[in-house]
C-alpha cells in the first residue's frame, strides 16, 4: 500500500490533461476486466435510462469507468497539489465564489450525491472553512492516514464513520459546522423508505430530511463535475431548499430523489452507476441485479 501511495504522490505531479487521459485509459482497460462492476452498472443504466438504445448505454457506461478512473488517480492532486494550483483548476458557481456566509451563518446539510467527483467539492470548500462529513474507515491503516489528511490539510474537517451514530452529526449543526450528507447509496431497509428513483422504488435514506427537521437546518445542494478538454473541475452550488423538510419525511425524500435524477442527467456518465443502488427490493422481490 505504501508503495501505491508513493505512486500516487508522484502522479499529482503530471500536468492535469495528461493525468487525466492516464486515467482515462486505465478507465477502458477497467471496463473490459471488471465484468461484474460493467453488469452492475449496464442494469442500473437499462433500469434508469429505458428510453436509450443499448449502444448509447453501453458508451455512457464506458464513459463512466473513465470518469471514476480518473477521479481516483486525481486525487492525488487534491491531497498533495498546492492551493493556488487547485483554485486554478476548480470553477465556482454560480459567483465563482464558496457561499461561506451563507452555509455558516445556520445549521447547513450539504447535500452532495455520489458523482465522481464529489470530493472535490470537499476540497473547494475545506480550501475557505471548516466542515463534517461521514466517511468509511480503510482497511489500510496507511491509506486511511492519507485519506484523513488529505481532507483535512486546509482547514480543520470532522469525519464521522457510521459506527459513531447521528449524536455527532448533530453536534456538529447544532454548531454551525456545515454537515456534507451523501444520501443516495443503498444501505438497506433502515431508516430508509422505498421511492421513486429514475422510476424504480429505491431504498432510500431519509435521514436529510429528518436530520433538516430535527436541527432546523438548511439544505444547500452541492454537485462536482469534470470540465471539458482536461480544464479541472466544475463545482456548482444550488440554491437553499424552500420549506425543506416539511412534516412529510417521505415526501421530502422522494423530492430529494428527484433532484438526484435531474442533475444525473444533466452528467449521466459521472454518477456512481458502479453501485447497487437497487439492491434492497420492496416486500421479496427479485434482485434486479441478477444474470439471466
């Protein structure tokens, strides 16, 4: 592992658009010899993306092994790169500037779904203050160092893991430390409700939702993106939510899942198709996910 680490500590030194079409070629190679991973994600693209012929899924999905490649061998610009080198590549919008004020001033969820690219994002904002996020413990002592320090190397970040619970979480809204929530994995039927995403019941988190009511926080979106021709990185933050959550928890969720969808099509080859995102199935159903 440490040797892993060293090659990626090397790489942050390449310019961006030959790092990225490394990247993008170990993205093709993936594609090919992960045949489970390309299975998984074809479903998920067949389930969401019916209106597709089977060739446009295919390249999106090909697209997609790119974009994950690439987001992992850039990290290494994102934990070692300098600041000015890493504000050169990142475009802010809509001002070109991080809404600290805005996001520190009360209670804040970053929302922040599962595209490639979401830990820039981190990244953009640790850059201008401090913020919390949930985060999965590596097995790799050495990695999970660097993982730790590489999101912390600005300002100071909390990182919560699953095991420590929600009390932490609320703490740190109760003290106005900006919270990113990346809600749209499947983790089962705990606290989660069945809706509609991309027109598939989901097991979904509600905890935005309940967390947004329990804390009175607000709810800023948050989505990363991969500019054209190796340009950096797009990190875009939509406006707060109105009347979020509301008394309806499903509601609010299924309205969160909504917004998910529209920004997936807005970039669908970045999200994270790799995912078993309809795993857990309503009353016994079948696994989607099976071969026939």
């Amino acid at each position: 592992m440490k040797l892993l680490l060293g090659l990626m500590w090397l790489l942050h030194w390449l310019p961006l658009p030959l790092l990225g079409r490394i990247g993008k070629f170990v993205g093709n190679v993936l594609f090919v010899v992960m045949s489970p991973r390309r299975h998984i994600t074809l479903t998920n693209l067949r389930l969401c993306m019916p209106e597709l012929t089977e060739a446009e899924r295919v390249q999106i999905a090909r697209q997609h092994f790119q974009a994950y490649s690439r987001s992992i061998l850039e990290r290494s610009i994102l934990w070692w790169a300098p600041e000015a080198r890493l504000k050169r590549l990142i475009r802010l919008e809509p001002h070109g500037v991080i809404p600290v004020a805005a996001m520190t001033e009360k209670p804040t969820i970053l929302l922040c779904p599962h595209f490639v690219c979401l830990d820039v994002a981190g990244a953009a904002i640790a850059m201008e203050a401090s913020a919390s996020s949930m985060y999965v413990a590596q097995k790799s002592p050495a990695f999970d160092k660097v993982l730790r320090d590489g999101r912390a190397r600005f300002k100071p970040v909390k990182l919560f893991t699953r095991q420590d619970g929600i009390k932490p979480i609320l703490r740190a809204l109760r003290d106005k430390l900006p919270y990113f929530m990346l809600p749209d994995m499947d983790f089962g039927e705990k606290d989660a409700e069945f809706v509609p995403f991309f027109g598939i019941e989901a097991a979904t988190l509600t905890a935005t939702a309940r967390i947004a009511a329990t804390t009175g926080a607000q709810v800023m979106p948050v989505i990363a993106t991969f500019l054209p021709d190796y340009q950096g990185y797009g990190v875009k933050f939509y406006p707060v939510w109105d009347n979020y959550p509301g008394d309806d928890m499903v509601a609010a969720t299924r309205r969160m899942n909504a917004f998910i969808e529209e920004r997936v099509r807005e970039a669908p080859a970045e999200y994270f198709w790799t995912h078993k995102r309809f795993k857990t199935r309503p009353n016994g159903e079948p696994s989607l996910y099976d071969k026939k």
